[in-house]
C-alpha cells in the first residue's frame, strides 16, 4: 500500500515537473517576442515621427500674440 502511494506521488511530480518546465518554456519564449516587438514598435516610431514632423509649432516659431 505505501508504495503505490509513492509511486502515485513520483508520477504526480513527474507530470508537474514536466509542466513547470513547458510554461518555463513558455515564458522564455514569450518575453523574448515581447523584446522583438517592443524593437519594432521603437523602430515604427521613429520611421513616423521622421516622415511626418510634428504640426506643433515650437515656442521660437509661434508668433506673438497681436497685443505684443
């Protein structure tokens, strides 16, 4: 009787264990798509703010009010 019990715990901890490492995989593989698409959205910033520049004048370029 104890040891079916044992052998029932090592195949519990044999499939957790076999868990743990697939969503440790899992992780790994997620963080390093999250690294590549946070690039790409850093790099498509760039490429808009260089293709349309801001339509907000700067505080040297705006005019002074009329009352100046």
């Amino acid at each position: 009787m104890d040891e079916q019990r044992l052998i029932d715990l090592e195949i519990r901890y044999a499939h957790q264990d076999a868990a743990l490492n697939e969503l440790s995989d899992l992780v790994y593989r997620q963080g390093r798509e999250l690294d590549a698409l946070r690039r790409l959205v850093g790099d498509l910033r760039r490429q808009l703010q260089a293709m349309a520049p801001s339509n907000i004048a700067t505080a040297a370029e705006e005019t002074p009010p009329p009352h100046y």
